[in-house]
C-alpha cells in the first residue's frame, strides 16, 4: 500500500526539525520504534521494575497518569540516560478543565461564550499539569452533541460547531501557546476523532450512524479548527462509525485528517481502543486489529499492547512495511523535539509559579462567574439585597459539598481548595443576616426523609430560601449516561416542600448535563445554572446571588422539556412540514375522535409543545437588553466576498452588565438542506445602564459554505436571512443574497 508522506510545516525551523527526526529515525531499531508507539499507564505511586525494564529497553515512547514530579522526573531520566537512545518521554494525563485548581467543567466553560477566558483557563491547567512534569493533556474534547443523556456531554463544547470550533481553538491556544518548549505549555490533543457524541440513546460508548453529509457539516468542523490551530494530537474514539471503528477508521484518519486537512500532528488511540477493534467485532484477533489501526493511521496505542506484541510480525510477514512505522514514529519524535524534551527533559519546580496561586484562582472564579446561566428571575426576585434580608434558609445536597461542585474528570483536584456557596454566602453576608442551613438531603439521589421537614421549617423561618440542587459529580462524564435527566432522588418534592411556604425560592443547580426541570420550574422564583462550576464555583454563585455580578453565561446546549424530545437543537431542519405555534395542538386539546388530522399534521410531539424548555443562547441578565437597527452592508453580495451584518444593543434596564450578542444564518435554499439557523459569529460586550453600542459581524462568503450532496464544500449564491439578538430566538432580521458574478 501506499502512504502519505509525513506532513510538515514549512520554513527553516521545520526543515532542520525533519532532518532531525530522520537522522534519529535512521539509528532507530525496529523494536525501538515500535517501543514510541506505545504508551503505558504508569500510575503507581513505586515505579514498577517492568516499567523500569522496558523504558531502558527502549519499549516505551509515552506514559500517562503519574503526576508525581520526582516520579516523572526518575521515568524520564530512565529513559534519557538508561536507555540505548536516550529518546524522552511523553508524559500524558487527563487535565480536562484544571489539573488542582479546577475550572468549571468544559460544558459549563462553552457557556461563557468568553474564548479569551477559555484560553486563560487552558492556560492555568497547563501551568499546573505542566509543573508536575506532564508535557501532554488529552483535551480538549470537541465532541458535538445533542443529548443530554450522554454522560460526557459535561466534558464537551455543546451542541453548537461553531462555538465548538472557536472555543475549542482557544483550549488548544491556551495549553500550547506559541512556542511548545516555554515552561507552562504543554501538548493538546482533540478528542474524540470522530463522531463519539452521536452514541445511539447517549449511551456511551454506543454505536453511531451519522451519514457523511452531517458528520462533515456538524461533527469534523471543531476538529478542522483544533488542527488549523495547530494541536499537536488527536485522539481515536471509541466509537464505531457506520460500521467501522473509528480506531481503525481510514476515511476519518488517512482522507479526512491527513489528505484533507494536511494534518502534521500524531494520533493516539483511546484507552485499549485497538484491541477492543476485536470486541466490536471488526478484527478477528489483536493482530488484525493493530493491523487496521497502524494502516488506519493510529500513531500511538494507549494501554493495550497490540502495538507491542504484533507490529514486527506484522512487518515480517509484509502486510506493513517499514515506511509505514517510519511515518508513525516521525510524527511522535516531531512532537518531543518541538516539546524540547531533548534539551530539557526534566522539570525544575522553580520553573513554576506556585500551584492554585491567586492568578490561577481567580481565572477559575471569573470563568463560574461567566458560565452561570440565569434560566427564571420572575418578580425580580434576584438579586437578593443584603440590607432587605435578616435570614436566609439555603438549603440542599450542594450546598457544601466541596467534592460534588468540581465535576467529573478531576483526578488532580484539590477539594481543600473549594470554595462552597455555604462558605461564600456566610463570607459575603458576615452578621448581618442569619443563616438557615439544612442539607436535607445526604446526596443528590436521596428519597424523601425526616429532614426534608427540616429543611421546610427553616425556609418556613427565613425572608428568603436558596436551594442547591442538581447532579453530584459521578452522575455525569465517561460511562456516566441516564435515561432520566430529572433532578435525581427526591429534589422536585424538596422544591415543593419548600415553594409551599410561599417565600421565594431560588434554586441553584449544578449538574453535568441539561436536566429535563418542567417539574420544577412553576415552584421557584428564580433559578440559576451554574453546571459543576469547579474550585472558586461557591464564590462565583454567591456574587450573582447577591448582584455583585450580573448573569451573563448563555446555554451551550438546548435543554428539552422531556426527555422524549433528544435529540432537539436549534439548528435543526425546516422538514417539509414544520410545526408552529399555531398549527400545534396539544394532546389534551384534541377533541375525543377527531379527523386524523387532528394534530394539525406537522412535525412535532402532541405532548411536549413545540419548544424546548430553554433554547441554544438563552440567558437572562439582571438587565434588559434591546436590540435595534439591523443593518447589512451590502444586500448584493458577490461569491468570494464580505458583508457585515451589525445591529445596535443597547442596556435599557439599571444594571451594568455583560451581553453576548448573537449572530444567527439561514441559507433558505442549499443543495442539501440547510439548518433553519446556524451561529456565525458572536461577541460578549458590557453595557453601562442606558449604554448603546453597535456590534458587527464581518462574514465572507466562505464562513457560509457547508458539505453538498458530493461532499464539495460550497457556497451557494442565493437569499440568506440573518438575524442578531441574545438568544437562538432572535427576532430582530436582515437578509442578504450571494450573487454569482
Ligand atoms: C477516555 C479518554 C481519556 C483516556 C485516558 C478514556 O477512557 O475516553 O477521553 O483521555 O481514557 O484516561
């Protein structure tokens, strides 16, 4: 067979980099080579005498999950001075949204809309990991999905590839930076390559089956942006793609990555992926399956061995050749030479700033500060104001629990570093006001007990309740799926409990995932999304509470009313019979034997309504903000060349606050089908009160291409409408026609 030839970057630097790698190559043996393939987990706390044994063998090119500095130091140094060739190692490990100090999980980070916050938080977790000798994370995760089920939707971007690919971009911008061999960057690696959010039923791990129109349209475009900002690695999913595992997916990997995209990085499988090609049934045994994956393009395997026990025979037998693993293991050493790790292998601490310093708290803070998403503030009832209160009940699972608020994938965190609502509240109000605190539920799926009483007479007893709701932190991430997206345990009868003693009632919630909350929503006053919001989450929360800072996070992902309604997004299609408010009937407004046409005979369900509980960019703000004067430059657009869309937002209400502005495209008539709206751009501003500004989006005509029938990216002359507001309902329209000159 044969094979692409190594991507590089051009110039100089590039060029002495792969004479670098070849002059290395040429003295490398073939079990040495075969040794940079694969990588092993080398947690324990003793380094084990076979790890010893194969990183001097030259065995090993990678390890992962020690965080040990002395103990990533003693591998390294192993490897640099024991083994024949003295080649480094990558040092791996699972830093997803902080390493001690922990931000908010990636889903919550999405609803910021802040890329610059993004890239700073990267930034922050980078430092950290980096400081205990880690030179690679496996993150960011850009996976698109549009079901809440999904446990490791906490660990994506959301529903959008558009916000996807932006903040996605900023993650790999944040832990990179410019120059890989600065103190404090470290290799990204986007995962999962390709199309793991779409698992059948949000069941992980599940088969996916998306036609390659849509993966190409919905699910590649974030992966096109990690790479075109230059992450260093990709991961394999786990997922089995239209029948063929995408560990051994050539389409994904030979012609999307490398031919397409020109891809110059590496690929690593994910955790015992290739042997698994044996469990999905797609290789007959380890042999075959390191076959499809090395073929496929898998640079390096993670955790399993197929790599190491069949690679040679593989060779030997001439079913690979050696200019196959050349290629593989080119793109691995590019990656350690690029890290310094021949110049600079070990970690000095004095290199770093302290770890969870002030700077690297407060970046957490800010970010739980802008992912909180206000979803009701009915009567104004938040702010609370401090002066008007002499109690407050807060009440519930999460209200301080230090450990639950950090979310899934926290191997590094430190919960002595939280900072709890409980503690931030009590912190923020001092004396003045009297705190009624019952936890009333020992965890988040707890039934109804005797303190749920408690909790009701101390609401009972107070000016205002505030109840800390949601998902403890192993209800979402890897393997962590529900068919019921409820509060768990018996939250909504609390909530009950609690609305019957008519003072308001505010919840907060922190969750991994959307939750279905129509069961209760009409018995609170207020209610705050706050996601699992990391370290500094308690003091983010009680500064929104207390208006010290307006809510201005925007959801990253619709959140249905039912279940029943997953997979429901905004950018969904017209269909050839679109349901609207007035063709809906709801089930119970259909009268006993009716024509069969009753329904109104649109596409929806009788008994969910036509909406989701909250769109795609929703948010409320202790302001109002009104958008006005829609403009576009030229309504004549010629192909190849730029508009500007631009509206005027202004701040009606009393409060400062941050908006984020939305610009929303529909191209009405496309050689596939397009979505009824796509974002194309947005902005995060602050508005004084009465503060009008003007925010403008420039677009080419190329950021409006997407994949037709023959999978040609194109952009269509034709009409387009625009609109721009806060949310994915924006009402507030221009429109625009492409012309072909
Ligand atoms: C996950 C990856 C992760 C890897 C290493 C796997 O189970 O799917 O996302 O990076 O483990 O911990």
């Amino acid at each position: 067979m044969s094979h692409q030839v190594f991507a590089s970057s051009a110039g100089a630097d590039s060029a002495a980099l792969d004479a670098r790698v070849a002059e290395l190559l040429g003295r490398m043996t073939t079990a040495e080579k075969i040794g940079q393939m694969s990588q092993v987990n080398a947690g324990d706390a003793v380094i084990p005498d076979h790890l010893r044994e194969d990183i001097k063998a030259g065995k090993v090119g990678s390890v992962l999950n020690q965080v040990n500095v002395d103990t990533v130091n003693k591998l390294q140094r192993i490897a640099v001075e024991e083994s024949r060739l003295g080649i480094p190692l990558l040092v791996g490990r699972d830093v997803i949204h902080g390493f001690n100090t922990i931000l908010p999980i990636p889903l919550g980070q999405a609803a910021t809309w802040n890329p610059e916050l993004v890239r700073k938080g990267a930034r922050v977790a980078a430092t950290e990991a980096a400081s205990a000798g880690i030179n690679w994370t496996f993150a960011p995760m850009i996976d698109i999905t549009r079901d809440p089920r999904w446990g490791r939707i906490a660990e994506s971007p959301g529903e959008d590839p558009y916000l996807a690919s932006v903040l996605g971009a900023a993650m790999v911008e944040g832990f990179q930076g410019t120059d890989l061999t600065q103190p404090g960057t470290i290799a990204a690696c986007a995962k999962h390559f390709a199309g793991y959010g779409a698992s059948e039923s949000g069941k992980d791990y599940n088969t996916t089956n998306i036609p390659q129109n849509e993966l190409r349209n919905v699910y590649l475009p974030p992966f096109k942006a990690a790479v075109d900002a230059g992450v260093a690695t990709l991961m394999a999913s786990f997922s089995d793609l239209d029948g063929v595992p995408a560990t051994g997916n050539r389409f994904l990997m030979r012609q999307v990555l490398r031919e397409e995209w020109g891809f110059g990085g590496f690929v690593v499988s994910d955790w015992a992926s290739i042997e698994q090609l044996t469990i999905h049934g797609f290789s007959a045994n380890k042999r075959d399956a390191a076959y499809e994956a090395v073929t496929a393009g898998v640079n390096m395997e993670m955790a399993s061995t197929t790599y190491r026990d069949h690679l040679k025979e593989l060779l030997d037998s001439g079913r690979i050749d050696m200019a196959l693993i050349d290629e593989m293991v080119a793109g691995i050493l590019q990656l350690k030479f690029r890290l310094g790790l021949f110049e600079n292998p070990y970690t000095r601490l004095s290199d770093f700033p302290p770890i969870a310093n002030e700077d690297h708290l407060a970046i957490a803070e800010r970010a739980a500060l802008e992912s909180i998403v206000m979803l009701e503030n009915r009567n104004d009832t938040l702010p609370l104001k401090k002066d008007k209160l002499d109690s407050l009940a807060i009440i519930g699972p999460l209200a301080d629990d230090p450990y639950e608020q950090l979310g899934t994938w926290i191997f590094d965190g430190k919960t002595e570093l939280s900072r709890t609502p409980l503690q931030a509240i009590t912190g923020m109000l001092g004396d003045a006001v009297k705190i009624n605190h019952v936890r009333a539920m020992e965890t988040s799926r707890s039934p109804y007990s005797d303190t749920f009483e408690e909790a009701r007479q101390a609401a009972a007893a107070s000016d205002a309740v505030v109840v800390f709701l949601g998902e403890e932190a192993i209800l979402s991430g890897e393997a962590h799926s529900r068919a019921n997206i409820d509060l768990p345990g018996d939250q909504a009868e609390l909530v009950r409990l609690l609305k019957e003693t008519g003072k308001p009632v505010i919840a907060v919630i922190m969750a991994g995932r959307p939750l279905t909350l129509a069961n209760i929503v009409d018995n609170v006053d207020a209610m705050l999304f706050a996601w699992h919001p990391g370290s500094m989450g308690g003091q983010a929360i009680a500064k929104v509470l207390f208006g010290a800072h307006s809510p201005s996070g925007k959801l990253p992902v619709t959140f249905p009313r039912m279940v029943g309604q997953v997979p429901i997004y905004y950018a969904h299609k017209n269909t050839g019979k679109p349901a609207t408010a007035k063709t809906y009937l709801n089930i119970d407004d259909i009268p006993v034997r009716m024509p069969q046409t009753s329904a109104g005979m649109v596409s929806t369900h009788m008994d969910a309504g036509i909406t989701p509980q909250y769109p795609f960019g929703y948010g409320l703000s202790y302001t109002r903000f009104s958008y006005a004067d829609i403009s576009v430059s030229n309504e004549q657009v010629p192909m190849g060349g730029r508009l500007t869309i631009a509206a005027v937002v202004t701040n009606a209400g009393d409060v400062a606050a941050d908006e984020i502005a939305q610009l929303y495209v529909r191209d009405l008539v496309g050689n596939v089908t397009r979505p009824v709206r796509e974002l194309k751009g947005f902005t995060r501003l602050h508005l004084q009160p009465g503060e009008s500004r003007q925010v403008s989006f420039e677009l080419d005509t190329s950021d409006l291409a997407f994949y037709g029938r023959q999978m040609q990216l194109m952009t269509e002359p034709g009409e387009f409408h625009a609109w721009i507001g806060g949310s994915s309902e924006a009402s507030l329209q221009t429109g625009f026609t492409i012309v072909d000159e």
